[in-house]
C-alpha cells in the first residue's frame, strides 16, 4: 500500500477515535450527569425516544458496526428493544455500557489498516466498505449526541457550555452589578 493512502487510513481512524471520546461522549455522558433518572426516561411524546432509548441505540449501533461488523466479534444485537425499553436502567448502568462500547469501538479502530478500510463488509443487512462502516457510525453517534444534547437543553432550560469556538472565552456574569 502506498504511504499516502495508509496516512490517509491512520487520519481517518485517529479522527474517528477522537470523535468518538472526545467530542460526543463526554457530552452523552455529561447529559446523563445532569438530568434525574426520571427524565432519562422521558419521552416527548410517543412516537419519540427518551434519551435513555437513545444510549441504548448508539451503544447497539456502534457495536454491531465496528465491534462486530469491523471486529468481527458476534452480533447479538436486537435493536428492538433499543427503542421498547422504558426504563429505568439506571444512569450508572448506560454510562457505563455506552463507556465500554465505545472503548471496545476503539481498539477495533486502532488496528485497523487502509486495506481493512478498502474491504467489503455485511453489516445490519448492507454491504459496505470499512470506510463507509467507520463513517456512518460517527455520524450517527453525532446525530444522535445532538439529539440528547437538544433534550438536556430542553429540561435543564439552560446552555450546556458545550461548544464554544477556539479562542472564545466564556463570558463572565458581573457580580453584584444589575443593568
């Protein structure tokens, strides 16, 4: 393989890597930290998923995409029951599952090499390249991350502080002072 493109394969793995427990994670889990275990479970209405439904999908999801389908660990997955449960599995219980999958995802991306990211895979019934598995699951984690986010939001009423542009200080309340 040519040097370029097994560069290109160790770009794309390391920034997956860093999507993965840098980026969406923390947010996930800071989600969970700060809202009741009622309120995981809460659901809009119902033809909507609680954001303890939607721990379990992108635990699932991430699983049979990378762990099983890239890792070759067997799918034992039922989505099914990703979106029936209604709880409460305890806050702990999702951190802990969601933290171990996506830790298991990763060492499946560490040793992935540019020609297991060029290989055909059946994955959840598709037939897709490693490439097109390690894209779809980082961006449906993040679909799904900014879901819950947008959900925290909703029942904290508050800012989360999560995004903030490099270089931008957060902005600091006077004390004492009224406008």
């Amino acid at each position: 393989m040519r040097g370029k493109e097994s560069g290109l394969a160790r770009i794309l793995l390391a920034e997956a890597q860093v999507s993965l427990t840098e980026r969406y994670l923390p947010r996930v889990l800071a989600c969970l930290r700060m809202l009741p275990e009622k309120e995981i479970w809460w659901r809009p209405n119902a033809a909507s998923n609680s954001i303890g439904n939607l721990v379990l999908h992108l635990s699932g999801n991430v699983r049979q995409w990378i762990v099983s389908g890239l890792g070759g660990v067997p799918d034992r997955r039922n989505r099914d029951i990703e979106f029936s449960e209604r709880g409460p599995v305890p806050r702990q219980a999702l951190i802990g599952l969601l933290d171990k999958t996506v830790g298991e995802a990763c060492k499946v991306l560490r040793r992935l090499r540019s020609a297991d990211l060029a290989r055909y895979y059946r994955i959840q019934g598709f037939r897709v390249t490693g490439m097109v598995a390690v894209s779809h699951v980082i961006e449906h984690f993040g679909y799904h991350t900014g879901q819950i986010i947008f959900m925290t939001k909703m029942k904290r009423s508050k800012d989360l502080g999560f995004t903030r542009l490099p270089g931008e200080k957060r902005k600091k309340k006077p004390v004492g002072k009224t406008p």
